[in-house]
C-alpha cells in the first residue's frame, strides 16, 4: 500500500517567510532517493538547492515554477513505499511544520528528518560548486525512511487538502493549492475566508465569490499598450529593497569623499602580476582597495563595530568579515569574505576572485551573505566616478570605489598625468564620529597612494 509523505518548505536562513519555486528536477513518476536535488529555490538571499529527504516516487508537485510558497507549506509529495505491503491504519495527519511522521521539527536546515538524516541544503554549505559536488558525493547513504520509522510514528495517508500551517505572520488557512494560486493570482487574502467545503476547506468557489463582492474586489489595472512592463517585486529585489529602507531611516548617514592619486598602487600591481608567486592570481584595484579598508579598520574599530539598540551597546570586533557589493543578473548581493583581516594580498585577490565567480552564477549561499562587519562597493567597474552609499543594516561604514583615470595632477608643482580615483565613505553617526570617520578615510587613501605604508600599520 503507497505511504505518501508531504516535504514542507524548510526555513534556509534565520527569517525566512517565503521562497519562490525556480526550477524543479523531478516530476510525478519520478523515483528519487535521500538527499537527491529535486528542487531550485529563490529566497531573500540567494537561490537554494533542496534535496530530498526521503527514498520514493514523486506522486504529486504542489507548487509550479514562479510560484511563491510560504515555509511550511507542502511543496512535493512523495510515495516511500511504491507497491509495499498494506500499511497501518492511518492517524489524522501530522502538522507539516514537523516531519509529517510525528516528530516535531521546525523544518529548519540541522534539524532531523525522518530517517534518522540530518537535514542539509546545497548552496548553504560548500561555497563552490566542485565542493558542493564533493559534499554531496562523501554523503552516507541512509536507509529510506520507510524502513526505519519507528512502530510508534504512524503513516499519514494522502490527505484531500493541505493541512493548516503554523507559518510566519499567523495561521495559514486550509486550501488546495489550486485555489491558493487562484486566490493569489485573483488578490484574495485567504485568511479573510471561511471555508465553505469539509472541515472548512475553501473552495475555489469561496475565493470566486469574494472577488464578486465590492469589500474584496481585486485591482483592477488598465492595459495602456505594450510600452510598460511590470515585475513582482520579490526575492533579491524585495530583500535589498527593505534592507536599504531600514539602514535609511535608521542609521544618521553621513558621507565624506577623496580624491587619491593611486599611480604607485598602479605601478606596485604592474611589478606584482610579473611576479612568480603572483601568476595565475586575478589581481585587481579592488583586492588593493580591501588590504588598505582592513589595515585602516585596525587603526580605527568604530567602522568595524555594531550599534546594537536593543541591547544599548556598541559591539566592537576583533575580526573584519569584508562585504562586497556585487551585481548579479538577481540584483545586488553581498557576500562576505570571512577574516578578511588575516588574508594577505594574494589571499584577498583568490577569495574575491571566488566570491565574483560564484555571486555571478547565483550560487551565493545565505550564510555567505550574513554578519558582514564592513563592506565596500565598486562602482568603478560601471565608469563610475563616486556616490553615497547606503549602509548595509548591522554594518557602521560603506566605502565606494571609484573608476581610476588619467587625470593632470600637480606633483612637485608640475602638472602631469597621473592615475587618479575617488574615494567616497558613509557612515553611522551614532557610531563614527566625523573625526574617525575622516581618519579611516585618510588612512585608505594614504595606502592606496603610498603602498609601502602598509609595512607601519
């Protein structure tokens, strides 16, 4: 007799609410097996691959590529026991924030799943992908679930409808997921219904109704012809969106500029990239730019520190976990360079070089992206010459760096050509005060300018 299981989307990052289905890898009629990727996910952060927690066949996918899905919620049903023997008399179906066999869980990543397995996403992990592909491959293979669940924990059979969820914000009302995609599709809060079907089920009738009446009436929108186009505000976007708003209207911005004359850091990378023990290394004005920012902050912690309201405190940190702000084809992301203060030159280039590659394939994992320290922002790569940047929330200054260009600077009351760049730094007011501010900012130029100062710091 089939025993079916229904996997509940897992929280992949402290505060996950919701995610949206990319792309899955398995259809119904599909057999998979523990810990096989099934499906591509797109929370806040980044895009997330989920693996499989049991043994089976697919029977049924309840959410379609593009849909948003709250955690909690099912997203695939799965047979663990195709054409097995008859199965227990089945007992009211578990809530699916647990494992769905009767152990309470949360659905978050490290908790246990049915099988005795604990639970793993890939993306959170490994950085890189050959590392993701090695972690997956060193993985011990579980027995399906079927075989080891407990005599205790009953099989919950197919149910009619999606069983209510605790998820985020409240309760999540009972309904097929055709009528949830109707209701969202339509602007219907389901939560505002009361199900007309069994057990309080809402119908598709329910949600047709509700459209009828004026109080629920959706939004309507007039089509002026095909010169607009409008995009779900969602993921990346959504998640970058609140973030700036928050560090806006939170933290007292301030910004200060300055103009640098880096033809010796120009010169010293020249000399370095013929180097022996340089070849190979993608050595950029960027990984110049983070020696001189972790050297700087060494001189001056505020820009390092936390302003922590809830606690009253100022949080300073005896390590750098360097943010950089990068452009991928799912918006802004900052990943992080962990103890960037204890990488050398050739070090820093290699993990920014890394962190560019993966950032770019959309493979950032959450935990990459979290409890930054500092960032900085390279708009230079875009021409760019300087701008104010906002603060990422938790974080005390931002520095932007600017396009390097040939410009007549005077030296030694000579105008010559030399290669000049921008330098631009916001931050927390409440934090840094104008005089720190200005000597971490002096302290970048002054390295960038004159490398060899490093060696004092």
């Amino acid at each position: 007799m089939p025993q079916y299981k229904q996997f509940p989307l897992p929280d992949t990052a402290e505060g996950l609410t919701e995610a949206e289905i990319l792309t899955w890898h398995v259809k119904p009629g599909d057999a998979v097996t523990v810990n096989q990727i099934i499906v591509e996910i797109e929370t806040a952060k980044a895009a997330v691959e989920l693996p499989c927690p049991w043994a089976g066949v697919v029977t049924e996918l309840h959410a379609s590529p593009g849909q948003t899905v709250e955690v909690g919620v099912p997203i695939i049903t799965i047979d663990t026991d195709p054409g097995g023997a008859a199965a227990p008399e089945p007992a009211p179906a578990a809530s699916v924030s647990g494992d769905l066999n009767g152990t309470p869980s949360s659905g978050k990543i490290g908790e246990e799943m049915p099988g005795g397995r604990i639970a793993t996403l890939v993306g959170y992990g490994p950085k890189s992908g050959a590392a993701k592909r090695r972690a997956r491959k060193d993985s011990a293979p579980v027995a399906p679930a079927a075989a080891v669940a407990a005599p205790a924990a009953p099989v919950v059979a197919a149910p009619v409808a999606p069983e209510p969820v605790a998820a985020p914000g409240g309760y999540v009302p009972l309904a097929k997921p055709p009528v949830r995609k109707l209701a969202k599709d339509l602007g219907v809060d389901l939560r505002a219904l009361t199900g007309s079907g069994p057990d309080g089920v809402i119908t598709r009738q329910d949600v047709e109704q509700a459209v009828a009446a004026p109080a629920a009436a959706a939004p309507s929108f007039v089509d002026n012809g095909t010169r607009e186009r409008r995009v779900p505000i969602k993921g990346v976007r959504k998640a970058t969106a609140q973030a700036m708003v928050d560090s806006a209207f939170t933290a007292p911005h301030v910004t200060e500029f300055l103009t640098v004359d880096v033809t010796p850091m120009m010169e010293l990378r020249a000399r370095l990239k013929n180097a022996p023990e340089f070849r190979g290394v993608k050595l950029t004005p960027l990984a110049f730019c983070a020696k001189a920012v972790v050297l700087a902050a060494k001189r001056t912690p505020d820009v390092n520190a936390t302003w922590d309201a809830a606690a009253g405190e100022i949080v300073y940190k005896d390590y750098v976990h360097l943010g950089i702000a990068a452009a991928t084809p799912r918006g802004l992301v900052v990943p992080k360079v962990r103890d960037a203060d204890r990488m050398s030159l050739k070090e820093l280039a290699g993990a920014l070089d890394e962190l560019a590659s993966v950032a770019r394939e959309g493979k950032t994992s959450p935990a990459d992206m979290m409890n930054g320290t500092i960032t900085i922002t390279n708009v230079g790569v875009f021409g760019v010459d300087t701008g104010t940047p906002i603060l990422n929330p938790g974080e005390s200054a931002i520095l932007a760096l600017g396009a390097i260009r040939d410009m007549p600077w005077v030296v030694d009351g000579q105008i010559v050509v030399r290669k000049i760049c921008q330098l631009a730094l916001s931050f927390d007011h409440r934090v840094v005060d104008g005089q720190q501010g200005s000597q971490f900012l002096a302290d970048v130029g002054a390295l960038l300018a004159d490398p060899g100062l490093a060696i004092t710091y």
